[in-house]
C-alpha cells in the first residue's frame, strides 16, 4: 500500500514540476499573464434545496435514483446490485490480525461469474470521520445540495449523484481517506488565515524538490487525510462545497472471487484481510472497505447488503481441466486458487479426470493463518490437489517462503511445465511476483538444460500462450 501511494505522489510530483516549467514559457511565449493560473477556476456552483421532495435525493445510488431499493439486472458498475451478505467469519485462529471470509448471495439476481473473476464492492466512509470534517467545518450534514456545471453545454453536469445530502456525499460519494493530492493542498490554501500553515501547503503543492519532499514526508509516509491535514491546520477553513468538487470520487474496491460457480452457483466468497494499523504518528488508519465489511454481521432476518457487481477477468483456469496447474499464493493470493480447487472437485466428486493440480501457498504460522486449512487437507485426500506445498515464514529460525518450496520441488515443477502445465501466481507484486519468475527462470536451467536467456525466453513464450498468468496488487 505505501509503495503504491509513493508511486501515485511521485508521478503527481514529476507532473507538477513539468508544469512550474511549462507555464512560464507558454505564457512569455504568447505573451500571456503568468499570474493568471494562480486564480481559483470552479467547475461547480452550489445550490442549497430546502423542503425538497425526498423521493427526488440520491441516498447513496452510483447513477439512478431509487435503483438499490428496486434492483433490475444487469447489474453493473453503473447499476450494482445489493447483495445481501450470508455470511462473515474470521479465518485466522490467532494473532492480532484479521482476515474475513464473506459470502453474498446472488441468488435470483442472474449474475453470473466464473473462477478467477473479480468482485466489486461500493464501500461507505466511516461514519465518525465524515462526522469530525463537520465538526471542523461547521455545516450541517443533512443539507441537501447540488453541485452544478457552470458550464451549461458541460457533458459532466454534476461530479457525482446530486441532489444528495453532504451526509451522503461524504460517505458515499468522495475520497476523504486517501492523502490529498498536491492540486487539493494548493486549493485549500486560499482559505487559510495563518502565514505559516498556508506557506507550508504552497510548498508542498510547489515542484521544488524540499516541496516534494515534505510532501512525501508529511502527506504520504506518515499517510494524512484531508481531515487530518485540516485538524492539524486549523486556520484553513474550506468551503465545504469546493472541498467536494476537489476530492476524488470513492472507488469501488475489488477482491478476487474466491469460489467456484461450479460448487456455488448462487453465492460469491471473498477472502478480505482486514485493512487496520497505526502510521508513524500513532493515527489509526483503517481501510476504507474492509473496516466497512468487518460490520456487516448477518442475521437471519435481515441480513446485511452492499452494492457490488462482477468484473471479467483472464485468469482463468485451463480449459482443459486435464491440463497440469500449478498455483502460487501466499496470503490472501489463495483466494482465486481456491475457486480454481473447487472448479476441479466438482469434476473429481464426477469421477472425470483432471490434470495434476499443485498449490504453493504461504502464510506466517500453522496455527496463525493458514487459510482454508480443513478444506485444503480435505481436497489433498479426495485426489483434487495431487500436491499441496505450505510454506510457513516463521515456524522455524529461519524465514521460509513460497520460492523456497518452488526451488525445493523443482523436479516437479519442470515435470508439469514441459506436459503442457499452466502457472498461475497470485499475490504481492512488490517482491514475490518478480521472486517467483525468477525461480521459474532457474528451474529451467537447472531441470530443463536451458541457459539464461533461452529459460528466460521460454517462460516469455509461456505468458504469450496463456499458460503463464498474474494477477497481483501492490
């Protein structure tokens, strides 16, 4: 997560100084005002609605009105359809972490899925952040506005639902947990009545290199939000209304599917570690999503929903299912794998046969994390897992990962790659996606008599065939 915030600011920074230098020569060029950029342009104006017909404000909904309490497939990222969630309990069995298995029933809602997709869920702010941005700038949530182009030909006529409340908007609608890009500081700044906390956003939002590194130092290591920017600097006082025209539209969050439709048509399994540590300041930060989902306990008679919808992917598994896989997941990279697993039983509990089918998974203690533990035995005794290789890092003295098993059972390896087999790897793109390759390059010098750059060719042409995927986050 730190690695992907340093990337996203350091892209912005590189921007920003392009920019300090493009300005000035556009300007002295076609001899333009250079002090002109510096004035506020607003996209929007608001308007305030009083005794508006409630039945006419968005609560919530991604595009049309009323549209979570009258669902219609198909269901989209436009159009998401409200799942109501069966189930949610803890995998881990000990430790200070947390990691959910979540089942949403779609049954009767149409969609449809398949191993290796993935699930997209609209997540909601916390309630008591979007309550302390109030707090600190004195307006009343329940007011229910629009924001409105002020261009009146603009395609874009509002930057998200409206009319809403600045309750909805702020929970629903807008980012306010991300650190805030530099334009959003440079904005901010107007409105500020302390010299020395404005000075400071101007240097962050500037292109000079102490800027970017406070920036980097102040904003995303120690990993601010807007609020917290403007708790600690409580001379600057937006405007509510440009505050939400500047801050970025929330996402949807998406998690690999963990089930089969095969074994389960009618519901979809996520595996979701909760998202939950204290930065170098000593703020808690939660994820945005994941804290949201860890409160979503179902009850019999009115179970909890959340807006979400299926994204396509192409990780798939073999069309063959006599085709060998061998699969790398540490973590909550099993997730997919174990729809994979499941696709492959089904077929097993038939009596057709399947490839040889190989899981490299890791966590940190037998006892801690190891996911789907009963399941994963059990799959190894029916013959769907024809091996099941678990890493544990810290059992022992010494650290023991994935790539460590994969260099252990190489013979193997190279055995169901040279039968035609498919590798899949899912997980950590900072270290363990470029690990495994890596050792997948020197199973084939050791096992398959290559040298470097054919091994690294072969699996090259694995990749272009199909039979090499990735799915992988930072």
């Amino acid at each position: 997560m730190c690695l992907y915030g340093e990337m996203v600011s350091s892209i912005e920074e590189d921007f920003v100084t392009w920019k300090e230098k493009l300005w000035p020569a556009v300007c002295e060029k076609f001899g333009l005002d250079a002090s002109a950029e510096d004035e506020s342009l607003r996209d929007f104006r608001l308007e305030v609605h009083e005794n508006l017909d409630m039945s006419r404000v968005f609560t919530g909904e991604m595009a049309r009105l009323k549209s979570y309490d009258r669902s219609k497939p198909p269901f989209d990222g436009k159009n998401p359809y409200m799942a109501p969630i069966m189930e949610n309990r803890e995998l881990h069995k000990s430790g200070d972490r947390s990691c959910m298995h979540i089942e949403l029933d779609i049954s009767g809602s149409k969609i449809r899925y398949s191993a290796g997709d993935h699930i997209a869920i609209y997540p909601q702010n916390n309630a008591a952040t979007v309550q302390k941005l109030a707090d600190l700038l004195q307006f009343d949530l329940d007011q229910v506005f629009s924001l409105v182009n002020i261009d009146d030909l603009a395609s874009k006529k509002n930057p998200f639902p409206c009319p809403c409340s600045f309750r909805t908007a702020l929970l629903h609608y807008v980012d306010i947990a991300s650190p805030p890009r530099t334009h959003v500081l440079k904005e901010i700044s107007r409105y500020g009545t302390t010299q020395s906390e404005v000075d400071a956003l101007l240097k962050m939002a500037s292109g000079s290199e102490e800027g970017k590194s406070e920036y980097n130092e102040w904003i995303v290591k120690d990993h601010r939000s807007i609020v917290e920017v403007l708790e600690d600097m409580p001379s600057i006082h937006p405007p509510i209304d440009h505050l939400l025209e500047l801050l970025p539209r929330l996402q949807a969050r998406y998690f690999s599917i963990s089930s089969s439709p095969k074994m389960y048509p009618e519901s979809i399994h996520i595996t979701a570690v909760l998202v939950d540590y204290h930065t170098r300041t000593g703020r808690h930060v939660e994820g945005v999503a994941t804290s949201w989902l860890a409160t979503k306990r179902p009850n019999e008679n009115n179970p909890p929903k959340v807006p979400m919808f299926v994204r396509k992917s192409g990780f798939r598994p073999p069309v063959r299912p006599i085709s060998p896989a061998i699969m790398i997941g540490p973590g909550t990279g099993l997730a997919p794998f174990r729809g994979f697993i499941q696709d492959r039983s089904v077929l097993v509990r038939k009596q057709h046969r399947i490839g040889d089918t190989v899981l490299f998974f890791g966590c940190r203690r037998k006892a801690e994390d190891f996911l789907y533990e009963e399941e994963l035995d059990e799959y190894k005794k029916e013959g769907t897992l024809a091996g099941l290789h678990v890493a544990f890092s810290r059992d022992q003295d010494h650290k023991v990962y994935v790539t460590h098993l994969l260099r252990n059972n190489k013979e193997t390896v190279w055995k169901l790659l040279d039968a035609g087999g498919h590798i899949y790897v899912c997980g950590d793109a900072r270290n363990m996606a470029r690990d495994v390759h890596n050792v997948l390059v020197q199973v084939c010098q050791d096992c398959g008599g290559m040298s470097e750059a054919p091994a690294e060719e072969y699996i090259k042409s694995l990749s272009a065939k199909g039979r090499y995927s990735v799915d992988v986050w930072f």
